[in-house]
C-alpha cells in the first residue's frame, strides 16, 4: 500500500461541501419519505397564523393603535415561528441521530462536527420556510395582509431570527449530546424562555427597566423592535439591525463552540457508541 | 515491504476510576486479519471505539496506517470503514438511501456502481428500496456490512460481524469478507465470540481479560500452547482462570 502523504486535509480548517450536502441529503431523505412530517412543519405556523389573524382582526377594530398597524401582530407571529422552527430544525435534526444510533456511523466517517452543525443550520432554513411560507401566503386572502409587502427589511428580520434560532439548537444540541437522551424535552423547551425577553408581542419598553438591558443582548429582541417600527411607521432602523446582527455572531459562535465542546466531551466518555433509544 | 496497519502502544482508558483499558500493546500488520477475544467486558469494543478515535483514550499512542490516530484521524478515517451491533443506520431511511448517504461521506467515487457491486456481492438487492428499520436483524447486518465496504476501506473494523445471521449466511459472510481482504489485501481487525469463525479467518488472535492482553499469536499456536483441540476451549481456560501446565501468557 502507498504511503500517507500529508494533505490540506489534515489541517482543522478542512471544510467539505460535498459531506455537508451528503448530511443535508440525509435529512432530505427523511423529510422525502413522510408527508406527515412535511405538514406537520407547516400546521403549527398556520395555526397560530389564524389565532392571531383573528385577534389581530378583533384589535384593529377596537383600538387605535392597532388600527395604526394593522396586520403587526401577523408579523409578530410569523417571524416568532421563524425562530422558532429553525431552533427546533437544528434540534430535532441532531435527536433523529441519536434515536436512530447513528452517531458512532457518523463520527467514524471522514465528517467532521462542525461540517454537520452547518449542515443542521442548512436543513433548518429548508424546515423554517416550508413551514411559514405557507402560513404567510395563507394570510394574504385570509386577512388581506401580506408580510412580504415589508419588502428588504423582511429578510434580513428573518435572517437574523433563523440564525438566532439556530444559534440555541446547536448549543441545546450539545447540551442534550452532553446530558443524553434524558434531557431531550430541552430542544422544545430553551427557546421559550427566551421569548418573553424577545417582546414579540409588545415592545421592550414594556419590561420592567431592569429586564430592559437584558432584552437587549439578544438578537430578536432588535429585530421585534425593528419588525414593528417597519410595519407601524414604515422605516428600518439600521441601529437594531447591527445589533442584532453583531450580538448574532456571537451567539452563533457560542452555540458552535458548546457543540463543539460536548462533542469532545463525548468522545473523552464514550457516547458516540452508546447513545440511543 | 509489508508494514504495520495498527500499532497500539500502552494503551490505557479510564472512566472515572475503573480502568477499561489498562496499557494495552499490540500490532496488526497490513492485509492480516486479527482477532480480538474475549469474554464481555474485556474491551475489545472500547479498543475498537479508540482505533476509530470515537474514544480519546487516557493515554497511550496509537497509529493506523501509519498515521497519528490521536492527532490526526481525519486522514486516516477516509481509508478505514467499521461494522457495529452498537451503532444502526437510520431507521426511516430506505437502505439505498442509507447507503448513497455514506457513499457520499466517504467520498466514493461513483457512489450508484459502488451499490450495486456491492448489492450483488451481498445479496441485498431486494432491500434497497425497503426502510432500514423494517429489516431483519440479519437484513440489517448485511446492510451494515455493505455499508462497511462502500470505501473498499484497507482497515475494516468489524465488531460481532455476524453475530444476528444464520449459519448459512454467517457462512457466506465470512467467504466474501475472506475475498475482500484477499482481493483488496485489506487488514481486518475482527472482534468476536465466535470461535469457529476466528479460528477460521484469523493469522493472529489477541485474547483480552479485563481490559488488558493475556496472551496471542496465531491459532493454530495458541491450540497447540493451551493443549486444546479449539479455540473455544482455550477461550473458556483464559476467562475461567484456568492454569494450563507449559502455557505462557504474555505478562503486561
């Protein structure tokens, strides 16, 4: 047999689209395979779409400051689901591994971690929009209100959510590979403590002062705040969206690192073989 | 120039205070096929699991293909390939999905030829299409094992291969891997409670107890050292304690 010659591959900075496509074609795969699963992403968004619709419909009708931003509420729960479902994206797609015992298959192969945590931010993008562009055209007839009609500002709003989101699945994600199967309820569980700081109901100003700055260090607490200055006044506040997208990196650079980590702690205890149902 | 595919040296993993596995040496030369034996418990998955570097050991080094597996697994994980009744496959996924998704992740050239070679040799062409998880027990080691072989790996890790097949198929099993290792001059590193079957693939076996090596050389050697006529009653001399007059054991 040849010889070994050193390669670009052994460097940690080694990055292959090819396995991360391979991964993303893996969740495809599953999706493909269960209509259920494919409207189940999207029943939940529609749902709450329509409880909302209506009681945004009932407060345009009964108070003027609904009645100067219609539809704010629609938006509001909209883009909660964007951050929503990409947190769950992440987190249901690291649990499907550890259900089906495939991680000793993965990290046997040439995969590296952080080319499957890029992976799981991919296939979260896929879930999120499958789930909310319907619930978001449905709006259109139902409540003759269209939330792409906030044309730039929409994207990057939803950018920022989905990476947010994505940004706690992964650390969450490392949590549950650090505490095992046991701590799973956390995938569905972290993100809703970050939704009362995050005023996607209401405005910051609302929170007692003390809670005020802590809103603040998150990322969606900017974009809410921007969402509705977008669809009550018509502008974008570029100051909320350099907040939200600096204080994003960061948490994306949190959530990757403690995914990182509880994977070195898992390989230290030997987890990778032994976790499953 | 034959050269050596695993070489362990001092090997050592603890897990809190136990030891699993206590300075563990030994080497497998390139197109062998080495045997692991030993009861349950006696770490013969934990040295796998730390050959494929799933398991950072405590200390010890530890090279495969000539390589670093410690510091520099990434180049050697492309050439190596595994087999495991510890690990599955996804169960929703049909198995030729499974498959064209490591083909992918081993970097397998021609991922859909690679297949069907492989589902002809196996013969599992009729479970291509089904979902892994309705497969038998011995449907999915079949699967596992063609999944093991997409990268016509020099190194195959095989732990149990065929411990969930009949005899008629764990027979068959072991004549394609005896090719493949022939044909690709693969080394094979083959953890087992079946004796029958080390005895017939293996040129070296390594006998654990308790995380440590109390004895190997070939077959056919430690017969004749035990004073045995198989291999399955050497094994029951070495996990009973049984002292066998003029049989050494390796001392660590």
């Amino acid at each position: 047999m040849q010889a070994i010659k050193p390669s670009h591959a052994d460097r940690g900075y080694y990055f292959s689209p090819r396995r991360v496509g391979a991964m993303v074609l893996r969740y495809f795969y599953l999706l493909r395979g269960s209509l259920p699963r494919i409207i189940e992403l999207s029943y939940w968004p529609t749902m709450q779409m329509l409880i909302w619709g209506f009681m945004s419909q009932f407060l345009y009708e009964h108070s003027e400051w609904f009645f100067r931003a219609g539809g704010i509420l629609i938006a509001a729960v909209l883009l909660w689901d964007v951050m929503f479902r990409s947190n769950i994206g992440v987190s249901i797609s690291f649990l499907e591994e550890m259900w089906s015992r495939n991680l000793g298959q993965l990290f046997a192969s040439p995969l590296r971690p952080y080319e499957w945590a890029c992976a799981l931010l991919m296939i979260s993008g896929i879930r999120t929009l499958i789930g909310v562009v319907p619930a978001a055209l449905l709006a259109i007839p139902l409540y003759h209100y269209s939330i792409f009609e906030m044309g730039l500002p929409l994207i990057a709003f939803f950018m920022n959510l989905l990476i947010f989101g994505a940004a706690v699945g992964l650390a969450v994600s490392g949590l549950v590979l650090r505490c095992g199967l046991g701590a799973e309820s956390l995938a569905w569980a972290v993100i809703f403590a970050v939704a009362p700081l995050s005023g996607i109901y209401y405005p910051i100003s609302t929170l007692p002062d003390w809670l005020q700055p802590i809103a603040y260090s998150l990322p969606s607490a900017h974009v809410f705040e921007g969402m509705r200055a977008a669809a009550r006044d018509g502008v974008f506040l570029f100051d909320r969206f350099v907040w939200s997208v600096s204080l994003n990196m960061g948490y994306l650079a949190l959530g990757m690192a403690a995914f990182l980590w509880a994977f070195r702690v898992a390989r230290h205890r030997g987890q990778l073989l032994q976790m499953g149902e | 120039m034959v050269e050596i595919a695993i070489k362990v040296e001092n090997l050592t993993k603890k897990f809190g205070d136990v030891v699993a596995i206590k300075s563990l040496s030994f080497d497998a030369r390139e197109g062998e096929i080495v045997g692991l034996l030993g009861g349950n418990g006696a770490g013969k998955t934990t040295t796998i699991s730390m050959i494929l570097g799933l398991l950072i050991p405590t200390s010890g080094t530890l090279e495969v293909l000539g390589t670093d597996m410690l510091r520099h697994r990434y180049r050697v994980l492309p050439r190596i390939n595994f087999s495991s009744p510890y690990v599955d496959l996804p169960k929703r996924l049909t198995s030729r999905e499974n498959l064209m998704v490591y083909a992918k992740l081993y970097g397998v050239a021609s991922p859909q030829d690679r297949l069907s070679e492989l589902a002809a040799g196996l013969a599992i062409d009729e479970l291509l299409n089904r979902p892994f998880g309705e497969l038998s027990s011995g449907q999915k080691t079949r699967v596992s094992l063609a999944k093991s072989l997409l990268n016509e790996p020099e190194l195959l890790l095989l732990d149990e291969p065929t411990a969930s097949l009949d005899p008629d198929t764990a027979d068959w099993v072991r004549t394609y891997l005896k090719d493949f290792q022939k044909k690709r001059g693969a080394t094979i590193l083959l953890a087992s409670h079946n004796m029958a079957e080390v005895e017939r693939l293996c040129d070296h076996v390594v006998m654990m107890k308790r995380g440590r090596i109390v004895d190997r050389a070939s077959p056919a050697v430690l017969l004749e050292k035990y004073g045995r006529a198989t291999l399955e009653e050497v094994f029951l001399d070495i996990v009973r304690d049984r002292s066998i007059p003029g049989a050494q054991q390796v001392a660590h």
